[in-house]
C-alpha cells in the first residue's frame, strides 16, 4: 500500500507502527518446464526434508492448490494439508490459519489471501511459485477474466516475509536468483486492467456520469470508461446522454457481468427463464462439460446433479422468474447480443469475423466450424487471436433480421500512400454484405477511415506519433513536478477516446490528413482548464533566448526538456533556464557556428566559470571569426553573426 498516496488522497496522517522481523534465508530452485502442482509438492517435501516448522505455500488459485493437495497425500500421518482461498467457508478458513497439534506440522497451500493479512503460527517456511491470478478486461463485455501472471517483487517480498515473523525462517522460490530483477516493482492496480462496464453501471445507477468527478487512489483510464460505456450503450443500459435505462436499472439489480445481465433483464416468460440458465452457465467455469455448442453446454447443466450445479440452478430458477424455460438460444442471443453475431471468412474453414470488427476463430475440427453464421457467447484469448469458446449456429435470414442491415458509405484509408478507398456498402455491422465503390468519400467518412486507422495502427498512421508523445511527455514532466494532478494518461488511452476528441478535427479536415500542431491543439482542449494552462505557461513549445530568437524545448530528447541554439545566443544568461515554474531546469545544448553540438550543460553560471573556458578555447582556433567573449555571462548575445557584422 502506497501510505503517501492514501494521506494525500484522504489528508489523513500516517502512522508508522515497525513490527519485529526475524531474518529469512532465501533458496531459489531455478525453474523447469513440469506442471506447477508437480514443482510445488517437490519443494513441499524437500522442505519438509530439510527444516523444521510448518509450511505456507503460495500458489496463483484454487485449481493448483487441489492439485497440489493430491500430489502430497502421501506426506505422513504427522502432517496435515490444508487449503487457503477466498471461496472457502470461514470454518474451513479458520481450520487453515490454526496452528498444529503438538508433535504434528501443517502445509498450508494459500493463495495471496495470505500474503499480507494473517499470521499462522508454527508457519518459518515459505514456497512461493511466483505466480498471481489478476482480473484482466474481457474484450467481449461478459466481465474481467482471472488471467495467470508473474508476481511482483513487492507480492514477493511481501510473501518471503512471512517465514521471519515468529521466528528465522526459510524461503524456497520457485525460480532463479536473476529472474527477481525483472519482476514489476508492484502489482498494477485491477481498476488500471479490468472491465469497468459494471462500474460505470453502478456509477448510472447512483446518478453520476462521469467517473471523473469522483476521487480515486487509482483513476479508472479513461479508454476502458469509453469502452465501458460504449458497452452499455450497445446492451440498451445507458441512452445516448450516459443516463440509466429502465433495461439498466434492472440489469443494475442482477448480480452479473452487463451482458449477462442484459440478456435475462431483457427477456420475459420462458425466454427469461432460458435466459437465466444461460447467465449462471457462463458465470461459472468448468459446468456442462468441455463443448463449444452452447446448447450442448445447457444440456450437460441441466443433466448435472452435483451441489454447485444444483446451487447454480437455483439461482437461475430465482433470476428466470420461476417460469420453465422456452425459446431458441440462437434468437435470444442474437436478439441480446447483434454484436455478437458472427459470419465465416470467404476462404476460411474455421475464422470468422464479428459483427463488432473482432475476428476470431474455432478449430477446423470443431461441429460448429461448419456453419457460416454464429452467434458468439464467449470468447478466450488474446484480442488479436480471438478463440471462439462458446457459440451457437444460426440461420443466415434469422442473423439479418435480429443483427440489422444497414446501407452506408464506407472508406479505407492506407497510412502509407495517405490515400482512401470508398466504397457503398450493406452490412450488418462490420460484416458486409455487399459493396459499389464510390470516387470520392464525404469528409465523415473520410474521418471514420482515418479514425479506423489510428485504432488499427496508432497515431502514426496519421504522422502525429512525436506529437502525442510529446504532449504526454510534457504531461508528466508538469505531474513530476507537482503542478497538475495526475492524468494516467497513455497514447493507448488515447486512442480509445479519440472519437471524443480527435474525430471532430477529422471531419472539420474532409478527406485531409490533419497538421501536427492541428492534432496537438485538439488533444490539449480536451484537458481541463487547468490542465491547458499549465502546460501553455509551464511547459511551453519554445523558450526566448537572450538573442531574441525563439527556441524550441525537444521533450523527446532523453535529455529532455532540451533547448538548442548557436552558443552565441546564450551570451548574457545569467541564470539557467526553467520551465515547470522554475522547478526543471532545462538541458542547454550549444551548438558551433556550423551547428554541430560542441557543448551541454544543465548549470550555465558553472558552465561559464568552468567548462566555457575549454569550449571557447577550441571554438577560436576553428571559428576566428566569430566572438567567443571571456565572460559570456554579460556579454551581448546575438544569432551568430561574425565579429565584422556585430
């Protein structure tokens, strides 16, 4: 926990409260290609081989703790087992954290719940495997998955901590001693990765529509708020003014992800009920079976008579209104979800391309890869390499008709040649249907393309790349500095939210690439007042000289704030030059009269006394011509003109 960031957030004090710490020797056990469980109940018994005390072993979730926990049955009678995660009663919870009956020891396998939080007696041995379980955005918009990552250096130093706070302990990494150093400083906070769309419903449901009125430790990007809403949006949630729907004030009351809650909210009589069984089919891994079918899928649930299918069944029962369910999973969803639909590629066996731009794919071998239309219920992988998890066929005529076909012009822009291609198409979403081209396209279209273009590629495929680096870098340089809060601000954000703030400058631009300082001039009126100010009067474009020229600040220099000029424009400077409201000074580069570098500093008064003298000395034997003064400090600066035109 970061204690400054909270007192500043909270203007609350921090009080400081050391607790005793028993050293702890580190051992690394290098990694290898086994399973995790199998590595883990290797340490596990090496450890027990080797020291004395009980064991707290740190594994990424429940799946690899119950493995694990098979794999040391054969441990002894003198050692219990016990596992440690959230979803445990508090009764198999407290049974965890107890300490050994005497003359016995205890392993307890635990995910981070224990990292931080509880202290378990007899525990003077840890095994960390290094690994953490993270909520990370589902691209489809049914909730944040648990996605498996390294841990962080202060998750793993937090965990080698709990063999020394009895007694000296003993910490086994699963991993080498050189991995350590590049392991992130911290975890990223989940508010910086997961899906927000359930935020920003709650947030509808409050009465607030911009997240940003509100204080947050971390804030919440702003592309993933845009997504989010976007999300919303489609699902009929939020109208187009970001208010709640009387469809989202329901889907506000359902515990689900906002598709799902979309797809029961907004389904009635045994459609509903059908919806329901779907919602609580997808809300939990591993029920139905290992089918891409969803209808198989729903058939494996209803079939399946374990406790937590019958748990899962009763929550269906309570959301679907009591009623048997009815109805078509192909048109429910289709109807729900026209985002969702999905149209094979001309050519392909098995990739298809969503109604939403996403494109992705099923095995060739997979019953469903032989239909040309889906409708997509879930998605895994990355958003590039899509895989089509679950989905159901429809029929071409039912997907039209549930999708929506529109008639629009449609244009492409190629970042290279700075060229469109325009064409007239029908299409239901991203999935055309038919073209015409078109010669020319209209300045909305054109806007789009470019727009499209930026998503797909970045700001480079419209030359604004330095641009938008530069803003974000004087951005930070004025947060550093203490004069604005902090924007979080990436160029990837950006890109999210430039519908809000870049596509309006394309369309005033018709079919024309914008100039950089156009681009520049739009991303800065989207900050706030004080934002805007701040960085016209304190990290300015260009600085004014002694000479009178205008110079401009490099902030992409890794020197960077960086000005250069012939060094006879810095005569008579006195004092370094600053931005940031005196705060930064700026690095001075100075340049020979054939405007190589000869000389950098970010002190001239020492630069003056000191260096000058070397500097000047060389610059008189090469450059007779030109004025090299013994004290530059108060001599008259100028733009480099020779001694005969001074």
């Amino acid at each position: 926990l970061d204690t400054a960031r909270v007192s500043s957030v909270f203007g609350a004090p921090v009080v400081e409260s050391e607790g005793r710490m028993y050293p702890v020797e580190t051992r690394y056990l290098g990694r290898s290609q086994d399973r995790i469980e199998d590595r883990m109940a290797a340490a596990v018994k090496r450890a027990l081989r080797e020291e004395e005390g009980s064991i707290l072993a740190f594994l990424p979730g429940a799946g690899e703790i119950r493995r694990t926990a098979e794999r040391l049955q054969d441990v002894g009678p003198d050692v219990s087992v016990a596992p440690l995660f959230g979803a445990l009663s508090p009764a198999e919870q407290d049974a965890a954290v107890s300490p050994a009956p005497a003359g016995t020891r205890k392993v307890v396998l635990s995910t981070d719940i224990a990292e931080s939080a509880l202290t378990i007696e007899g525990v003077r041995i840890v095994i960390d495997s290094g690994l953490s379980r993270v909520a990370e955005d589902d691209a489809g918009g049914f909730g944040s998955r648990l996605t498996t990552v390294r841990a962080s250096r202060a998750s793993v130093d937090q965990r080698r901590g709990r063999a020394g706070r009895l007694e000296p302990g003993v910490c086994y990494r699963l991993w080498d001693e050189e991995a350590t150093r590049g392991l992130a400083p911290a975890p990223v906070p989940e508010i910086l990765m997961s899906d927000l769309s359930g935020l920003v419903l709650t947030l509808a449901e409050w009465g607030e529509r911009d997240a940003r009125n509100l204080i947050w430790m971390d804030p919440p990007p702003a592309g993933r708020l845009k997504a989010a809403t976007d999300l919303l949006r489609t699902v009929h949630a939020l109208d187009e003014a970001g208010q709640l729907t009387p469809l989202g004030s329901e889907m506000s009351r359902l515990p689900l992800p906002p598709r799902l809650a979309a797809l029961v909210a907004s389904s009635a009589g045994g459609e509903r009920a059908l919806a329901a069984e779907i919602a609580a089919l997808m809300g939990e891994r591993g029920i139905g079976g290992a089918s891409s079918d969803l209808r198989d899928r729903l058939a494996g649930f209803r079939r399946d008579g374990s406790p937590r299918a019958r748990v899962l069944k009763a929550q269906a029962k309570a959301w679907g209104g009591g009623t048997a369910p009815s109805g078509d999973v192909a048109h429910l969803l289709a109807r729900a979800w026209p985002d969702q639909l999905a149209r094979k590629r001309a050519g392909s066996q098995a990739t298809y391309l969503l109604a939403s731009g996403r494109a992705a794919s099923l095995p060739e071998t997979d019953i469903l890869a032989k239909s040309d239309w889906l409708v997509v219920a879930d998605l895994g992988g990355a958003a590039k390499e899509a895989r089509i998890s679950l989905a159901v066929p429809i029929a071409e005529a039912d997907a039209l008709a549930a999708g929506g076909v529109v008639s629009e012009d449609r244009a492409g822009f190629d970042a290279k040649t700075g060229r469109f291609t325009a064409r007239r198409v029908k299409a239901l979403g991203a999935i055309v249907l038919s073209e015409a081209p078109l010669l020319k396209p209209s300045a909305g279209v054109a806007a789009r393309a470019m727009l499209e273009a930026v998503r797909e590629e970045g700001f480079a495929a419209i030359g604004a790349a330095d641009v938008i680096e530069e803003t974000l870098c004087r951005l930070r340089l004025l947060e550093e500095a203490g004069l604005v809060g902090a924007q979080a601000l990436t160029a990837e954000q950006l890109v999210l939210t430039a519908d809000d703030w870049l596509l309006p400058l394309l369309k005033r631009g018709g079919a024309q690439v914008p100039a950089d300082h156009k681009v520049r001039e739009a991303l800065i009126a989207s900050f706030d007042w004080p934002v805007q100010e701040a960085l016209r009067k304190e990290a300015p474009l260009s600085l004014e000289l002694p000479s009178g020229q205008s110079a401009r600040v490099d902030y992409l220099d890794p020197r960077a704030p960086l000005v250069s000029a012939r060094a006879q424009a810095f005569w008579g400077c006195a004092e370094h030059p600053s931005i940031a409201a005196g705060r930064v000074p700026v690095t001075v580069e100075m340049l020979s009269p054939g405007m190589k570098p000869v000389a950098t500093t970010r002190d001239l008064p020492a630069f003056w006394t000191g260096g000058y003298r070397d500097m000047a000395k060389d610059m008189r034997g090469r450059y007779p011509k030109h004025d090299w003064p013994d004290d530059p400090a108060n001599a008259a600066a100028h733009v480099g003109k020779t001694k005969k035109r001074l």
